[in-house]
C-alpha cells in the first residue's frame, strides 16, 4: 500500500526537478522571534475556531506552491470537520490530496517530501490515529534535522483534533500534548481561540522543523472575536510565546487549548468571591514559556495547573517543576494541578464528565490556593 501510494504522490507532485523547483520557491520561515506580549486592536467581526484554520490553510497554500494537504476525506468530503472547506476545487487534486485509511503510509510519505523541500501538511482525523504513525513523526521527522547534522530539515505540520471529544470512548479521547512534548525535535501547539488557531497554525506551516497542531474537535464550532490585524494575510504568532488571558494578582492559573475556556469561566466566579485570578493560556507546549509563568507566580505567588491529559508526567508536571527550580522561594502555598483521571475515557456520559477537569474543579484549587497561603506555614505543619 505504502509504495503504491508512494507512487501516486510522484505522479501528482511530479519529477525530482519539478521538487527542485518547488524548493527554490520557498518563503524563508518565519522565525517565530521572542517578543513580548501583543494586545491587538478591537474585534473586527467574529469567526468560529473552524473558519480560522481553514482561512489560514488557504493563504498558506496561496502564498507558497510548496504547501499542500494530505489526509483522509481532505479533498472531496472537504474534511471530517469540514477545515479543508473549498480547497479542492482551488488548489486541485495534486495539493489536496484524498488518502487511504492507513496513517503510517501517507505520514512516511509526507515526511519523505518534507525531507525533498516541499511543505506538507497531514490531517489525521483525531491524533489518536496518529499512533499508527508516530514511527515516522519521531523517529523520521523530529530526528532527522539532528542525526543529519543539520543538513536535513523537516517543513512539515501534523494537525487534527485532539483530546477528548462527546461520547467516542476510551480510544478516541486521549490528549497527546504530554506525548509529543517529550520529544527533543517537535515542536507543539495548542491552540484556544480563533486568533490563537490562524497565527500558530500559519506559523507552524511556515517553520523549518516538524510541529504537532493539536485542535480540539469541540472548540471548531465556537466563535471568538477578531481584530482587522488578524485577518490580515501577514499576520501570524511567535512560537514558544504564551498569552495572558486575563490579568490578576492572587493566583496564576495556566491551560492549554480547550481548559483555556474553563480557566477563564473559573477566573469570572472567582472576582465575585474577591479572587483575582491571572490566566495563562500556553499556546506553545514545546517550546513552553517558563519566562512568562514565572514571571506570573512570582507576581501572584500561587499556581494552578490544568490540562485534560492524564496527570502522570504531564504538562502539569512540568510546570510545576519549572516554577520550582526557578521560582520555589516566591511560592506561597503547594502548586495545585488539574488534570483528566487517571483512567482510560469511560464512555458514559456521566462518567466521561467526571474524567473530565470541569470549571468546578478549577475553582476549588484555586480557592485551595489562596485559603492555604492565608495560614502560616507553622501552623499546617
């Protein structure tokens, strides 16, 4: 299957001289610079979650014939969640291309064009898939820049939903940010707002080295508001750069994709109990910001850590032991840390909300948080 489909991708991207060709016209990457935080204009209009990848996969390919698109239903079902909306019929077959069900065939491929020049981007229906492939993100993709001594680079973007969705059971549900991460060579994004998903999905497609997307299935539909500067083609966000959702100064709450949402929902019922709570969305996972959560704890002396993956070697995890190799002294009560059960997704609706972070759980650490830190620490001893 895999060399019939490796022959099927020669045919339509054409001879080693057209990859030449196609090489020479790649855009320089777009080094995603540090810099600090941006606060753009007032919301221009609002789009969903859907709309921005979507807008955002159609400059990219429009500004640079390098890129192109490749995964199951992409191109005539126009995507399982309709992301790759119109762009068969724009760019055609030979950059949208239509696969078989067989994830580790179309992965090796696309990491072999990435190896020749070209831009790809793989759409795996939901990341738990990308099991069946995660031989060719690893060990082809994130290793191959170093074990060439940087003579190789990998321009390729893997994306689709990730984590848990409504009623798809115990292996379909999994959040792979802690997986990836670990892995020196990937770089990984996770993406909240319309905002968030249009400038690091263009940065991702316009970086040198391999980045795993991870939507959220749930979040595609949700609308968020937009300024002018974000519709704009130009614009795109820094890798390695987190966000800070809302201001405060009592406890620093950080979240990743979805739980963004319920850490600002937690923030809102924690003002009306005098709670002033800071929200940090990551946005980057590898590379992750630890200048900006230090910088928060140290202001607010109290951390709380949510994610929906499982909670042994998670981000969370990893947070937590940043703050305490950088940040132990500013500390003012233990580091509390939200995170799925640690269990396989029931698939009851009941129990699946219970496996679940929900806002309740948020705010119960945080008050937990600042409760402890207005007692001595003799006095709890």
């Amino acid at each position: 299957m895999a060399s019939e489909m490796l022959g099927v991708a020669r045919r339509r991207l054409g001879s080693g001289c057209v990859l030449a060709q196609l090489a020479q016209a790649l855009r320089p990457a777009a080094a995603a610079a540090a810099a600090p935080a941006r606060t753009y204009s007032a919301a221009a209009k609002e789009i969903t979650v859907r709309e921005a990848l979507n807008t955002a996969l159609d400059e990219e390919m429009s500004a640079d014939p390098s890129v192109f698109l490749m995964g199951e239903e992409v191109g005539e079902y126009q995507g399982a969640y309709k992301i790759s909306k119109g762009l068969l019929d724009k760019y055609g077959p030979d950059r949208v291309l239509d696969t078989p069900i067989t994830e580790a065939g179309f992965t090796g491929i696309g990491v072999g064009a990435a190896y020749h020049g070209l831009r790809p981007i793989v759409e795996f229906m939901t990341f738990n898939f990308s099991m069946q492939a995660i031989d060719h993100i690893i060990n082809s993709a994130a290793k191959s820049n170093y074990m060439s001594a940087g003579q190789i680079s990998v321009p390729i973007v893997f994306r689709g939903p990730n984590g848990a969705a409504a009623g798809v059971g115990a292996q379909h549900s999994q959040c792979y940010a802690a997986w990836y991460a670990h892995v020196p060579g990937l770089k990984v994004l996770a993406p909240y707002s319309a905002e968030d998903a249009r400038g690091l999905l263009k940065a991702a497609i316009r970086d040198p080295d391999p980045v795993v997307f991870l939507e959220n299935e749930l979040l595609y539909g949700e609308s968020f508001p937009v300024s002018a500067e974000v519709l704009d083609s130009s614009f795109c966000l820094p890798i390695g750069k987190a966000k800070i959702e809302r201001q405060g100064k009592d406890v620093t709450i950080t979240a990743f994709s979805k739980m963004v949402g319920y850490a600002l929902q937690a923030a809102d019922i924690l003002a009306k109990e005098g709670i002033s709570a800071e929200v940090i969305n990551l946005l980057s996972i590898r590379p992750l910001d630890r200048a900006a959560i230090n910088a928060s704890v140290r202001k607010t002396n109290r951390l709380v850590t949510v994610e929906e993956g499982f909670p042994q070697h998670g981000i969370g995890a990893e947070i937590c032991m940043s703050v305490v190799e950088d940040s132990f002294e500013y500390l003012d009560a233990p580091v509390e840390r939200i995170a799925g059960a640690d269990v396989p997704m029931p698939y009851a609706a009941n129990l699946e909300r219970m496996a679940v972070p929900q806002v309740d759980d948020i705010v119960r650490a945080a008050k937990r948080a600042c409760y402890r830190a207005a007692v001595p620490m003799a006095a709890t001893a």
